[in-house]
C-alpha cells in the first residue's frame, strides 16, 4: 500500500537542520513606527491597492514587530535548530542611506536575536527579502548598479550589530522574483515593465551587491571562522511540454535562463552560462541594439562573483511545464529571450496559489539537477511549503510536507545530494505578496480580523514538530481521519 510505504531509510542524517522561515515586510507590521521609513511595498500597496486581490497591505500584518516573543514561543515549541528572518533595511536606515541610522530599527533585532538564543534556537537572517527602501527606488532601484554600495552599508550594518550572535546569512531571497517580476512584468513591487533590459539589470546589480557582501563579511568579520554566507533562488523543476526535442532543448534554455543566470556566476564559472550570453547578445543585434542587453561582467568581475558563497538556498515548491517558443524578434523580454512558454499539468493538484502544484518528485529531481551542474555544494533548503485558505485541519499541507520531505530523503540517500537543511514556509499565514490574505502558507493560523492577530497551531505545526523531534519520516503520506487518532 502507497500510503504506509515507509522508505528503507527514512531518517534525516545527523547533522541536518530543520527551520522555520518569514520574511520582514510579510510578518512584522509597525510599518512606520519607531522611526521606520517607506520601503517599496509600503508604497506599492498604499498606492495601487487594486493590485493586491484582497486590497490589502501589510501595514500590521501578523503585528509580529510588537508580538515577537510569542513567535518565538511558537518556535521553541516546534523544536526547530533556526528562524531564518529577514531585516527591514528601512527599519535601520529609514532613509536608505547612512545619514540615518535608526537606533530603535537595531534594538527590535536584537531583541528578536537575543530572544531566539535564549531559547535554544539560531537565528538566521536574510539581508534582502524585497523591501528596498523607496528612495534607492527614486535612484531607479536595483537596475541601477549605484545600488551595490548602498546595499553593502546596510549589510555592513547588519554584521557590525548582529554578527557576533548571527552565523548564517542569506544575502538575497530570491532574486528572479526580485528582477523578473519587480523590473520585468511589473507584477511585485517597485511594478517596472521593463522586461528584458531593466530586469537584466537588476540581475547584474544583485549579483554584484551579493559578492561584494560575501567578501566585506569574509574579510572583516567572520573572525571565529564560523560564519557563512549563501544566495537563496527559487527554482521549480521544468519538466518538458511534450518529448519533442525542441522541448527539451526548451527546458535546457529555462533552466539556464532562470537558475543559471544567478547559478553560474556565484556557483559556476563567474559569469552568465554560455547561451544566455549568445542567446541575448544575438538576439539583441538582430532587434537592432547596439550591444547586448544582458550587462557584460568584466574580468574583475568573474572573479569577483565565482565562489562568492559558502550554501545553495534554494526555495522550492512547484513544477512547471515548459514548451520551446522560438518567439518572433519583435518581442523584447527574458521569456522571448528564453524562448519558452509555462504551464501547469491539469492533473497535478493545486495549492490555493495558482503557481503552486503538488509535484513531490521535482524536489528530488531538481537537487539532483542542481548537483550534477554546480557541483557538491551544502544546500540549504531555505523554504518550502503549501497554501490553501487558513484552515486548521490542513491534511494538504501535512501531505505536502510529508511527500517533499520523502522526496529529499531519496535525494540524499539515493542520489548522494548534500542536502544539509530544511525550512518550512512559514511559520505563520502572513501577507503573500500580491496575494495578500487570501493565499496562506503558515503553520500556525493569525486571526487577521481580531486587532491581537491571535496565532494557533494548524495540524500541520503538531506533524512538523514530531517529525523535528524524530529526526524521522514516519510515513509518506497520512489518511486525514487516522492520522488525527494515531498519537
Ligand atoms: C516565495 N511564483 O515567493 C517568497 O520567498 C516568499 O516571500 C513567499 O511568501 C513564498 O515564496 C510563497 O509564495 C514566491 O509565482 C512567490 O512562482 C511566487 C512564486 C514563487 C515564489
């Protein structure tokens, strides 16, 4: 029976980690207390409240700014090794720059930081999770490489107050999202159409900022040698439209152009992969530009970005299926670049996020991908995770997690993949972005409607915490009625 096969080894390795993960302008609310200045999502959502599908912000959100040491009970009751968060660059420097540190933005954190050590649990931190300050935006935001110097002050900040209790570091959660979407098809915040230029761009500048990051860390803090630095992508797994070859060739293309061009320059060889050089530069003097679209790295600069991390972390969630779509020159944009068109198998089951189908074997098959193109690097798994509607009883979610994290296993044991942690998206339902409210991702429920945002554990937090404690797998899957009376 599919449902009670256990696998012949369905213990996590001993030194793996398990963490539960949010991010700042999702969880934190207090959006302009204390001294906090405006960040691009803070204008975004005042300004074009029709963009968000429930019109909301997430000027309170979870109120986790006022209500973080309940969070960090809920953690400690999970039994998780880390919280990976993120910090409000505009909570510290309100106006983007160095004129202005704000005292009160540091204290939250440390508060925040103190709190987890106290309670057994290691904080780690993602610099960047998409809320730029607005007046970086003003300078054009990340399609301008200014951005670079701006962005190691604030992460020079961040070492200089948390380093000393802070020993993983993420410098920039998902930077497709970032560029793709921010500066691309204008869907997330600042909402720039500037597809296949500006979200270039914004690619070159983030990786710049990263290195330059990795090495002030390297260089000047990490003096207990402890400390490590990564680059969390998104990546779903790409699976071929049809077994045409012009759709493998297509999945071959996506992969290049949606990992590797962030991949290949930090894990790979330094620079953009091969074809999304000629692919763009080609293309781009064909439509009659004077040189590439896609930024050229100078030599300095490969060797500046190669190696510049210590993880992979990946976020995972979906698969997609990709089609070869050899577009007409008249397009300028990084999918007519990439020459592909997505879409999900109807038969995949979806989440409440259109996005995200229940496909557990892509999380094998892209680690194993990840491995056999960049080498035997520690990924870190720095989020995964399920969205319906909020309710308590989430045998999806429990299913979701189950079926991933069996799907890892058979990763690590099967395929040898050095996968060394786990993050569950997320700790809490928060703000999804343009989903606002409605999508919910948390393992503990808010009460957005109630002004104390009470949190209670869903199913799922219970299933979680056993399998943390276990270290282990104890089924794949679970039948909603049984597994609530096993314990
Ligand atoms: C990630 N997609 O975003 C982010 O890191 C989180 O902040 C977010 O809440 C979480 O995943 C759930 O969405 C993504 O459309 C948003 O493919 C959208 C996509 C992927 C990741």
């Amino acid at each position: 029976d599919a449902t009670t096969t256990l696998l012949n080894t369905n213990s996590f390795p001993p030194n793996f980690t398990f963490g539960v993960a949010t991010a700042a302008y999702q969880i934190e609310g207090a959006w302009d207390e204390d001294g906090k200045g405006e960040s691009i999502w803070d204008r975004f959502t005042h300004e074009y409240p029709h963009r968000i599908s429930d019109a909301s912000t997430a000027d309170i959100a979870c109120n986790s700014y006022h209500k973080y040491k309940e969070d960090v009970q809920l953690i400690k009751a999970l039994g998780v090794d880390y919280y990976r968060f993120s910090i409000s660059w505009t909570r510290i420097l309100p106006t983007g720059y160095l004129n202005n540190i704000n005292e009160a933005g540091i204290q939250y954190y440390n508060n925040l930081i103190n709190e987890l050590i106290a309670n057994g649990i290691d904080p780690v931190i993602t610099i960047y999770h998409w809320d730029l300050p607005q007046t970086l935006q003003e300078l054009g935001g990340w399609p301008n490489s200014e951005l670079v110097t701006h962005y190691v002050n604030f992460a020079k900040i961040a070492f200089e107050n948390f380093g000393d209790r802070v020993k993983t570091w993420i410098t920039f959660n998902e930077p497709k999202q970032i560029c793709k979407l921010g500066y691309g098809d204008g869907s997330l915040a600042p909402g720039y159409k500037s597809s296949g230029i500006g979200d270039y761009r914004c690619v070159y500048t983030i990786l710049k900022s990263h290195a330059e990051a990795y090495h002030l860390y390297h260089n000047q803090f990490n003096t207990d040698k402890q400390g490590k630095v990564g680059f969390t992508m998104d990546n779903f797994w790409y699976e071929p439209g049809s077994t045409s070859r012009a759709d493998e060739a297509a999945v071959e293309r996506v992969f290049e152009f949606y990992l590797g061009i962030f991949a290949n320059p930090i894990y790979g060889t330094g620079d953009f992969p091969q074809i999304v050089k000629d692919t763009v530069g080609n293309r781009s003097l064909l439509q009659g530009f004077e040189t590439s679209r896609l930024p050229t790295f100078t030599t300095e600069e490969v060797a500046r970005i190669k190696g510049t991390a210590d993880f992979f972390g990946l976020n995972f969630y979906t698969a997609v299926k990709i089609g070869n779509n050899e577009a007409d020159l008249s397009t300028v944009s990084w999918d007519s670049d990439a020459g592909i068109l997505y879409w999900w198998d109807p038969s995949w089951p979806s989440a409440a996020s259109y996005w995200l189908k229940v496909v557990p074997y892509g999380i094998r098959k892209a680690l194993k991908k990840i491995k056999d193109t960049y080498g035997d690097h520690p990924i870190i798994i720095t989020e995964n995770g399920y969205s319906d509607h909020g309710e308590l009883d989430d045998y999806d979610r429990v299913n979701y997690y189950l079926t991933y994290l069996s799907s890892i296993l058979e990763a690590i044991y099967e395929d040898d993949v050095k996968v060394v942690g786990y993050t569950a998206w997320s700790l809490l339902d928060n703000f999804e972005w343009v989903h606002g409210y409605v999508s919910r991702f948390g393992i503990h429920a808010v009460d957005f409607n109630d002004p104390n945002r009470p949190r209670t554990p869903k199913l799922s937090a219970k299933i979680f915490s056993e399998i943390v404690s276990n270290r282990t797998l104890r089924s794949t899957t679970v039948q909603a009625p049984d597994y609530a009376n096993m314990n």
